[in-house]
C-alpha cells in the first residue's frame, strides 16, 4: 500500500525519522508521496535524508494557501520557486500541496487565488499532476481548476472531507479523491456516506501525518505505519477485502504520479 500524502519531511519527525521510516515499511507501506513546502530549507534538507533511507520515496512541492500572502506583491513568483525546486529535485513528482483555505485569515482571498491559479498553470507546463487542499473553498477551488487547469488537468483532491456537489465536481474534472483518517472518525458518517459513491479506481490512501491520526492513535503524532487502518474502514465502506483495497489504491497511486 502506498501513502499519497504525509509531511515526512516535517521537524517533528526529525529526531526519529529512521524508526518511522521502519515502522511504515514494516507494516507494508510500499512508499510515500511526501509533501515539501517550497523554499523551505530544512523540509529539503530531511527531504534529502529520507531519500537516502528511503529511495522509493516520492516528493510533491508546492506553496500552501496558508503561505501565499508571502508573494501578495508578486503571486507568479510563487510558481517561480516551485519550478526551481522542482527542477534540482529528482524525486519530485507533483505540484503540491497547493490550493485555497478560507478557514483562517492567513492569506487574502485574492491572493491565495492567484498563487494557486500561478501554480496550476506550471503543472500543466510541466506535465505534472497537482495535489489540492480545499476547505471552505470549494466553489472557487474548482474554478480555478477548470479555468486554468485545461484538459491536461490530472491531480488529487487530498485530504477528501467534501460533500457530494465536491466528489462529482472532482470525479468530472478528472481528480482523484483521496481519503485520511478522517473516514474512522464516529463523526465521519457523513462523510463515509459520500467516500461510498467514489469509483474504486479514483481512490487513494493516505495520513497526512503528523496530522489526522486514525482510531485508535487518534490524539497521537499520525504517521505512515497506520494506513493500514484507513485501507481497512474504506474497504468496509466499500464492502470489499482490506488487500483489495490496497492493491487498487496503489495502482491508481501509480497511474497519477508515475513514479
């Protein structure tokens, strides 16, 4: 099975980053899509070193809505930074983490818009699939992807915790939907509801660890070794075999990110 999702190359794994890279491996993650804030030199730097334990690691590089008010005199410099470090890093393989959230006051809505508008427009220069964080967004989220993805568009809606309107307008863009920890929440019904509509073959897996940790860790630093649990509720959602579950989202994973 495949993590689509995590920030292994966040400084809260840095003390420890051997062990977790062991514990994923040993509970049967195959690799990870690590997700790099750009311009971030210490997140490139562990980067650096979890490659070297991990080869078959694959990095996403984006700058997150909650960064964009950095480039509010010059939003296309965001992009600018995003191909720079795209261009020196093997690994990497999607635009990401990238996208609109209005649920804190970090960045100007306009500006979030035009960073991300900047850095769809270079995945599609680049060939690149994007990986999309929406919250309280949606509506000019998916806009934004029609208006400047084209029809090259390819990418994820990460972190999935949208409704039905949010599934079909993905599945129509030609997004794959990726589900957390969050689907084993005894909130999550909804959600669950929803996650059950989703074709199997645009499905993905993943933590985003350190954040959203599953029953039981809930509460706990998230990380790689439980996705296990979210592969086993989204194959009781599905009503099919957890190994099914884990085969099908490793393929889709390979299908988008080609890694």
């Amino acid at each position: 099975m495949i993590d689509s999702h995590c920030h292994l190359a966040d400084e809260v794994f840095g003390a420890d980053l051997e062990a977790v890279v062991a514990r994923a491996r040993g509970a049967g993650v195959e690799r990870t899509l690590t997700v790099l804030a750009a311009g971030d030199d210490n997140e490139e730097a562990q980067a650096s070193r979890l490659l070297s334990m991990w080869p078959d690691v694959r990095v996403a590089i984006g700058v997150h809505p909650h960064a964009a008010k950095a480039f509010a005199e010059a939003p296309d410099e965001a992009a600018v930074r995003v191909r720079e470090q795209i261009g020196r890093t093997m690994a990497a393989r999607a635009v990401g983490e990238i996208g609109l959230d209005y649920h804190y006051d970090f960045a100007p809505k306009d500006v979030q818009q035009q960073v991300f508008r900047a850095q769809v427009v270079l995945a599609g220069e680049l060939g690149l699939p994007v990986v999309i964080h929406t919250r309280e967004a949606d509506d000019d989220t998916v806009r934004i992807l029609r208006e400047a993805g084209g029809r090259s568009l390819r990418g994820v809606l990460h972190c999935f915790t949208g409704g039905p309107t949010l599934l079909r307008a993905g599945l129509d863009l030609g997004l794959y939907i990726s589900v957390s920890g969050i689907i084993t929440f005894p909130k999550a019904g909804e959600l669950r509801e929803t996650v059950r509509a989703a074709p199997l073959d645009r499905l993905l897996i993943e933590t985003d660890s350190p954040f959203l940790a599953p029953l039981p860790h809930r509460g706990k630093r998230n990380e790689p070794a439980y996705l296990e649990r979210v592969a086993q509720t989204l194959a009781e959602i599905h009503g099919i075999a957890a190994d099914d579950v884990q085969r099908v989202t490793a393929a889709n994973f390979h299908a988008l990110f080609r890694p």
